[in-house]
C-alpha cells in the first residue's frame, strides 16, 4: 500500500516498477517529499509522450556507402514490400522490383528496424523516471506483432508504435485499436490481407473466403478478451465485417499501405456480441472496433492486464474494478486509466519482490551508465541480439498474445546466470571502459548516487571491483536492487 | 534471427494466376505465417525423482511441444480415406512421394529418421487425437494441453500437469535439485516443484565474477543465490564435451535437443524429463514449404537426440512424445494454406516405445467435427497417461485421475504404446 511505503520506498517503486530505472543524468530526487516519486509518475502523465518524428529515423541508403538519410511512410511501406525505389529525389523514382531470397540491396525492411530501435535507445535516455516509455512499451506488447513474418512488418513495426501506439498512449483506446487494425504490419501479421468476403466480388471470382485470424485476436487479446463472453459467430461477423481491410499490392504506388478494398468486403449486416452493424464499407469495421473498444469486458481485460504487467501476477478483484471504472466512466480514455493507476494506493507494494523484466533492465542499464546519441544507437545490434537471447526483444514475440506478464517466466535460474553475462556483454560493447569520467570518479561512487538505498554488502563488493569498471558495473547491474522490481 | 528474416515471402500460386489475368489484388505479397521460425526452439527439463514404483530401469521423457497446432492429416496421410484428396484439393499430399506406415496411412517426407525408427519398432504415431479441448484457439488449446484439466468450462487453473506429477513422486536422496528449464517456462512444467534452466553461455564473465556475485547474493537476496546456484551448476552439466561426433552445421532447435539429450543423459542427480518448445506450426498460408521445412529440422534434431542417447546408453529407456494442441482444417483454405482445426497426430519414439504402427480409431473424413475438420477419437491425456503408467511406472490411479488430470477417471490410459 502506498500509505505503508516510506518515501524512498516509494521512489524505488516509481524507479523499478513504472519506470525504466535511475536515469544517471537525472534532476529530480524522488524521495525528497513524501509524493515526489508519485508526482514524477503524474508530471511525465502530463507533459506526455516524447514524440518521434519520420525525419529523425536514418536508415543506410544505399549498399556502396555508408550515408544515412531518412524515408518517408510511403517509400518506407514500398521497401517493405522489397519494391525498390531510389529515394532522391522522390519525383525521379525509378523502380527495380528484385525478387527471391538474399536478394536485397539497402535499405532492407530489417533496416528500418534497426533504425527505430537504435534511436530509442537515446529517447529511453530522456525522461526523469520513463512511465510514458513504459506505457508505450506496454502497449507495444498488448499489439504484438513478429517482424520477421514480412518485410512490411519489419520496415514499419517503428511507424506503428510512433504514429499510433505512442500517439494516443495517453489518447483514446479506441483510437489506438483502430489505429493499430488497420496499420500494415497488424494487417498483414495476422493474415487480414488474405481475408476475403466469400460474396464479394473477389470473393466470388477467386472462389475464396475469409480468414478469422485478426477478428478471433482482437476479441480474444485486444479487446474483450477470452473469456469476454464472445462466440465462434462472433469470430466469423467481425471476420466479415473486416474483409476489404487490406493494403495496397506490389503494382501500386501506394505499394504497402493500407486501403479499404469494397471489392474484397463481404456485403451485408453481421452482429459481434450482441450488436448488430449494418453500416456500408469501411464504417462498418470502425463501427465494430468502436464498440468493442469501450465494451466493459475490455476495460476488465485491460485493468488486469496493466496490474498484472505493473503491480502483481494476481491482482485483487477489488483493484481489477477500480481500474477498469476509471476505463468505463473516461469512455477508454488511456490518460484517466493510466493516472487512476498511479493514484490506486494498492499498486505501490513493497519493492524488492519479482523481478524486472529483461528488456526494461536492459533499457536501465543504457540509462544508468549514460550514452551519447551516437554511441547509444551504436548499441543497438548487441541491444538486440542480447534482448533475443533474453526472449524479450520488442517485435519478435513469436505469437499474438505477446510476452507474459507471469513473474516465474522470468525468475529462473537460467535467466539470472544470463542477466550477469548480458549486463557484461552490454557494457563490453558500449567501451564503458574508455570513459575517462572513471580517472575522476569510482564505480562505487557512481552505484551509490543511482541506487541510495545499496546494501552495505553491494556496495562493499562494487567498491573491491572500482579498479575495473567493467566488472564493477558489471555487478552493480545484477545487484538485487538493480534486478528487482 | 535466422535466414527467415530475409525470407520475405512465397507468392500464392492462385494469386499469381489471376495476376496474369491483370487482376490488381492478386498481385498482392502475400507471406508465409511466421511458419519457419523453429530457431526459437527451447528446452525445459525437470527433475525426476528416483521411481518408487518404477522398475529397476531409469526412464527418461522429452516431451516435444509443437506450437501452432501441427497438421496431423499431412503428416501420417490417410491415403487410403477416399475423402482425404478430395478435401484436401492441392494440398492432398499423394501416396507416390510419401514414406508408407501400412496401407493406410503414409508418412511425409521429411521424416525419413522417424521412418527408420518405425521400422525398427522404436516409433509410432497416434492419429485423431486432440486435447480435451477443441475451441481452435491456440492459447486456450495449449493451455489446456498442458494444464491437464477437462476444459469444458472456464478454466484458469494455474500450474501444469507434468509439474503436479513430479509433486506427487518420491524423491530419493541422489536428486534433489528440482527440474531445468531454457527460456520461458512452459505451463506444462509450472508449480509447485522448483525448475532449473539452461541455455549456452554466449557472453562469459570473466574469471571470479560468478564466484564474487554468487557471494553477493548469498548475503542478500537467498532465491536469487539459490537460482544463480542452480542456473552455473546446470551450465557445466550441459557442456559437458562427450558424446558422438555430430554435423557443426546445426540449427539452433537441432542444438536444443542435442543439449536436451546430454543432460538427459548425465548420470547422477540429472535430470530424466524434459520439455521442448518447438514453435511455428501455425500454417494459415504457403503450408507445404513451411510443413516441410519444420519437420525436416525436427526429423534431424530427432536424429541427433537419438545418437546421443544410444551413445550415453539410455536410448532404450526413453520416450520422445510430441504433441501439439491441435490439428488444422480438413479442407484448405483460400491461401494454401490451412486453419485452425481440432484433430491431430501424436508421435511417439524411443527405445521404449512399442512402436512400427499407427495406432487409430479412424472416425473417416466423411465424419467430420463440425463439418470442417479431423474428429478426434482418442483424448491426448491418455497418450500422456499411457506414457506416465507405463514408462514412468506411476500406477495410482488416485493420482492419475484427480491430481495430475483433475476429473479424468473416465478417461483410460491408450494401451500398447510402451515396451514393458
């Protein structure tokens, strides 16, 4: 409870558990006030997401050197799709569609991946505590996608969390839903482009029909969920009413990007639980997430799934409700959920139980120690295949559902021996050794301004290691305070 | 990640077709499911104690989760159901390119090794069979696969079935350390009973950190000292460098089984049971080439499992059991590709295995569960059953029918699948 928490308590939960970790060029103290860690969870609601902008991603233009310069979304969707366009200037495009496999010139789609992931490291970097990061990063997850099912996937898994996930993370869900089903890597990640109304005019003519994939997971993991009380019926009308959610194909020049095809969309009226949607084309569909989006089981499943990824694996019922009333009454309102669930006392329990998942443990270690831009982008490979290695990697989940939130999948032996090793391997890559702040100051020192309340035992051990850096941050990463949440 | 990353996808014969008709649509990309992502095979291995009830053998158990719900009816084909070509249209498989079983069913391609363990009497294949339940979705499905209850009504039980057997065995004095596990933990093996993990080293520290940290958390934090504990000491046993010598060119889930199988192998207080992940069976689009590609690394990976165990000398003590949470549509669909179904095959090998048949009660493809897709005959909960009975010699039906499997006392353990 928050009220039993003494206030460095508090700023270690704000820290650890909402947050992405000390943040070494940090300004505030967080247990300065009695509510100055849960001030710093509101002041980051308010001021909102840091936003990315297209030309901030740099992504190699060609193969022969090494310049880096940036794309716009429909150039992005068309290497996606391995259409081939020279990118300057746009209006002298010429394409050279190439075909098969390893046969890429660059940009790949797995470049453009790359490139987002990169410049996160440095926006991770910003933020005091980082819940807004945390919140995107959360619904990140509540969308899952597998980037390396198509190069669509791979070349705007980036654009999908900064103009959707991020833009309206303290926005509507509805929106973000909406946003999210008709954005091309959702679309083609769960078959929706192969999904075709079996009376449609394709439909009849190709003798094909609809695939459920998308409808049976927005109702099952994006919206009301499984037990949301749906039917197989319901899996099929939303199916329907979906059809025609399709993006543009090789010959267009719009290659990649999402179109609303009536050729393709199943005609008719089709009830999803217990309402019925007769609406001509697109509307239909937005009428259906619409409703889905604002359904009281979906504020149930939304409530418990941010406590359980936030607060506990087995949230009460009581907290369930008083999270999912703040969905109900602000209509899904992702502000009025995420401040209610700053302002539930019960979600400030005791810190030091659990443990931190990998990828935001990862992402604390870039705070703790300090980037530059540069340096922190040039992480990125090691970042990845390290978050691979930990199973927790943005983008490659293998199945919709997204990673888990359950703390026994990542408190196992295993994944703590390879917690030692990834923190190492990190600041290997990273040169933590070159800095020469350590001819100024002692790794033990540093330990002791990002973590306050260090034990004696842990900051004895750092201190033994402050002639070797390397190893004493080392440690200092996997130290119970680091790891715990 | 792999090749596949750069493998941007399989154009749909159909599709191209009617593109050469200038229809703009069909000139969409159109993608594998993410089908051929076996490289994020893991494993996950639990201690067995020390049978009372067993005789004097040491049995071992891989069990082989095949996510995604693996397409039984082109894997053992029932050529001889005269409706199978006719559903499965172009993606019947035809009796000419396949591996014969008997003259019924035939076996795909990619599982020449299997085959030659079949001949051999050392593999069979459990055909029309499901989980308990049969909603076609994949979390639900594996869910109650491995959670062991009925599933005919809403369920969140937590905690898996294998880890409630190991609850309930005996443990004797040369094992203690609980079980092992690589990655994320498989529900099969949560609960009560502690797991060890396992995955290689990549990034080793330098020497005396481990001993530094390992001190640390002995005077700090007691669970973490006890999982770093557990988590070196399984590290030396899976790197042990013994065995036969195998191809350096492996995939990653060929590396799984091959470690699976040395720690399965490491005498005392090892590990006997393990679990494998095997992900990417979800064929919705492009299923031959991606079918064909996941058995072929699964057939090899079997293979290397099997060299090592006979190597170690415990391959005639072992059952490898593969299940997978459901089958696919009897007819195919519009992508050539398959949806989610209900029946399916389960495919046993060992030494152990009382194997070299198919064993079915074949309801017919003209019998269909819910018009569309394969009615399972058999309950996979008595293949399990007929695995814990008789090659881990757990008798107590008490046991059997209200702990591990809660509610299953009409459900009987499938007879003939072990040597005893």
């Amino acid at each position: 409870m928050y009220s039993t928490l003494t206030p460095q308590e508090r700023a270690r939960v704000a820290l650890m558990r909402f947050g992405l970790g000390p943040n070494v060029n940090g300004k505030k103290n967080l247990s300065a006030s009695p509510h100055a860690a849960r001030q710093a969870l509101l002041d980051e609601i308010a001021a909102g997401p840091a936003r990315i902008s297209e030309a901030e991603i740099k992504v190699p233009s060609t193969d022969q050197n090494d310049q880096k310069v940036s794309f716009t979304f429909p150039q992005t969707c068309r290497y996606g799709m391995n259409l081939r366009t020279k990118p300057v200037p746009a209006s002298s495009t010429t394409e050279v569609p190439t075909e098969g496999v390893h046969n890429y010139v660059r940009p790949t789609p797995w470049d453009f991946q790359s490139a987002e992931r990169a410049l996160r490291l440095v926006k991770y970097q910003e933020p005091e505590v980082g819940f807004v990061e945390r919140l995107v990063l959360f619904w990140v997850n509540h969308f899952s996608i597998l980037s390396s099912k198509h190069g669509i996937i791979a070349a705007t898994a980036g654009h999908l969390e900064r103009t959707v996930i991020r833009q309206h993370v303290l926005g509507n869900f509805a929106d973000m839903l909406k946003g999210v089903i008709k954005h091309p890597a959702m679309i083609t990640y769960l078959d929706n482009h192969v999904s075709y109304g079996p009376t449609s005019t394709l439909g009849r003519r190709w003798k094909a029909t609809y695939n459920e994939n998308l409808a049976r997971e927005i109702l099952e993991l994006h919206t009301v969920g499984v037990y949301g009380g749906y039917s197989q019926n319901d899996v099929i009308g939303l199916a329907k009413i979906i059809t025609g959610w399709t993006i543009y194909p090789y010959n267009n020049g719009n290659a990649g990007q999402f179109y609303f095809n009536k050729d393709l969309h199943e005609p008719g009226a089709f009830t999803v639980i217990g309402k019925e949607f007769a609406q001509a084309g697109e509307a239909q569909g937005t009428a259906a997430l619409e409703h889905l989006a604002i359904h009281p089981a979906t504020a149930q499943h939304i409530a418990r799934k941010l406590l359980r990824h936030f607060v506990t694996d087995n949230p009460t019922e009581k907290m369930i409700q008083e999270l999912a009333d703040a969905f109900v009454v602000s209509n899904g309102n992702l502000k009025a959920v995420s401040t209610a669930l700053v302002n539930l006392d019960s979600a400030w329990i005791k810190p030091g139980t659990g443990i931190r998942r990998p990828y935001e443990w990862m992402v604390s270690i870039v705070r703790g120690v300090g980037f530059s831009g540069a340096n922190a982008m040039a992480l990125e490979p090691a970042f990845d295949i390290i978050n691979t290695n930990m199973s927790n990697q943005i983008w490659k989940h293998m199945t919709p559902d997204g990673y888990p939130d359950d703390n026994y999948v990542w408190e196992t032996p295993d994944a703590v021996r390879v917690r030692k090793d990834a923190a190492g391997h990190l600041l290997a890559t990273g040169a933590v050794w070159k800095d020469p702040k350590w001819k100024s100051q002692k790794p033990s020192e540093l330990a002791k301004t990002l973590v306050p309340h260090l034990s004696m035992a842990a900051a004895s051990a750092i201190q033994k290691l402050d002639r070797d850096p390397m190893q004493a941050l080392n440690l200092l990463f996997v130290t119970p305070e680091y790891l715990r949440r | 990640m792999s090749a596949h990353d750069h493998d941007l996808t399989q154009l749909d014969s159909r599709i191209v077709a009617s593109a050469a008709e200038g229809c703009e649509e069909s000139k969409l990309l159109l993608s594998r499911r993410a089908a051929l992502g076996l490289s994020a095979g893991f494993f996950t291995w639990a201690f067995t104690p020390h049978l009372a009830e067993a005789s004097s053998s040491d049995p071992r158990l891989l069990i082989v989760l095949l996510r995604g719900g693996m397409d039984g009816l082109n894997v053992a084909v029932p050529i001889g159901d005269p409706q199978y070509a006719k559903l499965r249209g172009r993606l019947a498989l035809v009796k000419e390119n396949l591996l014969p079983l008997n003259s019924y069913f035939y076996l795909h391609p990619s599982l020449a090794f299997f085959k030659t363990l079949y001949n051999a009497g050392q593999a069979t294949i459990v055909h029309a069979v499901a989980p308990p339940m049969k909603n076609r979705s994949h979390f639900e499905c594996q869910r109650n696969l491995e959670n062991g209850t009925p599933g005919d009504k809403e369920d969140r039980t937590t905690g898996g079935w294998l880890n409630r057997l190991l609850s309930k065995l005996t443990p004797a004095d040369r094992v203690k350390a609980g079980a092992l596990q690589i990655g994320p933990t498989p529900l099969i093996l949560q609960g009560t009973e502690k797991v060890l993990s396992w995955s290689p080293t990549l990034w080793p520290r330098p020497a005396g950190f481990d001993t530094s940290l390992l001190n640390l958390y002995k005077s700090t934090d007691s669970a973490l000292y006890d999982l770093l504990l557990k988590g070196i000491t399984a590290n030396s046993l899976a790197t042990s460098t013994s065995g036969p010598a195998l191809s350096p060119d492996a995939s990653s889930l060929q590396l799984s089984f091959r470690g699976a199988a040395k720690l399965l192998g490491a005498p005392s207080g090892a590990p006997r049971i393990a679990v494998l992940n095997v992900e990417g069976w979800d064929t919705h689009v492009g299923q031959p080439q991606a079918l064909a590609a996941n058995l072929n690394n699964l057939d090899k990976s079997l293979s290397d499992f099997t060299a090592i165990a006979k190597n170690s000398g415990y391959w005639n003590d072992t059952v490898v059991l593969c299940v997978t949470e459901f089958g696919r549509t009897a007819k195919g669909n519009s992508d050539n590709g398959t949806d989610h179904g209900v029946g399916t095959v389960a495919m046993l090998a060992g030494g152990a295995v009382k194997g070299g048949k198919v064993v079915a009660n074949w309801p017919g493809l003209s019998n269909l569960y819910d018009g569309r897709d394969l009615r399972p005959t058999y309950d996979l909960r008595q293949v399990f059953k007929s695995v814990i009975r008789s090659h881990l010699g757990v008798q107590d039906k008490k046991i059997l029918d209200e702990v591990v499997f809660p509610g299953s006392s009409l459900i009987s353990a499938l007879p003939e699948l072990i040597r005893t």
